[in-house]
C-alpha cells in the first residue's frame, strides 16, 4: 500500500513538472545569450515570470497582461530587421530582438497564450485594413464562442478593445492555421476553402519547431 501510494505521488509530480515546463528551455537561452547578449536572456526570464504569475488567471486576464508585455517591444519593419519585405519572425527572434512588425506582435502574443492554456480555437491572426495608417496591417483577435463579437489585440494601442470600438480597422480575413474567414465584425465570418497551404504559416511552424533565434 505504501509503495503504491508512492508511485501515485511520483506520478503526480511527474505531472506537474513537464505541466510547467519552461517557455523557453535552458539550452536555447544559452543560444540566445551567446548570439544576443544577457539583456536578451533576460527579456525571456522576465516572460516566464509573467507568464507564471498569470497561469492561474482568467483568459481576460491573460488577454491584457499578455497584450501589454508584447507590445512594449519596439516597432521595425522587416526590410529594416531581415532585409525582407514579409518575414514572420518566432517569438524566439522577436524577444530576443526586441524589435519586429505586426506580425510579429500576433505571433508571439498568439503562442504564449496557447501556452497558457487558451483555447488555439479562439485565436485568429486577422488582416485588416487600417484606416489611421493607410495601410494593411494584422491583429489577433479572441472570439469567447464562433459567434462572439471578438476583441481585439493590437499593438498599436495597449489596450483591448471590441471589433465594433475600432473604427479606425477595416476586417479582411480570420485565420489560425486550421482555417480562413472572410472576417467581419462578429463572429468569425464565412469560412473560406483552401486550395493551398499558408506558406508564411507553414514557415513560421518549420521555424519554430527547430527553435530559430
């Protein structure tokens, strides 16, 4: 009986640690420093602290926190950063950087969420249209159920607003990987079919996996 009662509680240890597994594991942020400097591995300790202190919390709660860790990160275009016109940079890159463009905001806010346990299914990159800046520009965007009206996560403005209080953003389309909506602004729209794979998605998931700093 006691030897059961002891392997019932290695197991739930054994639970809880990979439960709290570190967003960034100790090997990549030796990657990190040594290519970056300390400021960057210390960016990233910073994160993990946020993010365990939110763990517990609401997905409102983590919305907001997460929305405002992201966007204190410094806004470059990526012809600046990658010599690139479009590159979809990880959240390894992004942080470690700190610098990147919309996209970048998405991605990143996007990923830690999902490690924080919100629903992947109530998180869409959106393209939008802004009418402020003249321009395309992304979002993320968080539907509480398919038909909610979402809120929206930008890093042009700290704080999180609903799709119908952004006048200033025109809705194009809601993806996330699984699938694309002709968006609007309730609900997460018409579901559109695809004929061809996201090839910045498919990249960006190629990128991540193999921890590109």
């Amino acid at each position: 009986m006691v030897v059961k009662n002891v392997f019932l509680i290695f197991l739930l240890l054994l639970a809880n640690v990979y439960a709290n597994d570190p967003y960034v594991d100790d090997e990549t942020l030796k990657r990190i420093t040594k290519k970056y400097n300390i400021f960057a591995k210390k960016r990233f300790y910073y994160l993990q602290a946020t993010l365990d202190k939110i763990r517990d919390k609401n997905d409102l709660e983590k919305l907001n926190v997460i929305n405002k860790f992201y966007n204190k990160v410094r806004y470059s275009s990526d012809l600046k950063v990658y010599n690139k016109n479009d590159y979809w940079a990880t959240p390894l890159e992004f942080l470690s950087k700190d610098l990147g463009d919309c996209e970048d905001y998405v991605i990143s806010k996007y990923f830690a969420l999902i490690y924080l346990g919100v629903d992947s299914k109530k998180l869409f990159f959106t393209y939008v249209r802004s009418t402020k800046f003249k321009k395309p520009h992304m979002v993320l965007t968080y539907f509480k159920t398919p038909r909610s009206e979402p809120l929206v996560l930008d890093n042009n403005n700290h704080k999180i607003f609903l799709a119908s209080q952004r006048d200033d953003l025109i809705p194009i389309y809601n993806f996330n990987g699984e699938s694309l909506y002709r968006a609007t602004k309730s609900g997460t729209g018409k579901k559109i079919k695809q004929t061809k794979s996201h090839k910045k998605w498919d990249q960006l998931k190629r990128n991540i996996k193999r921890k590109k700093i």
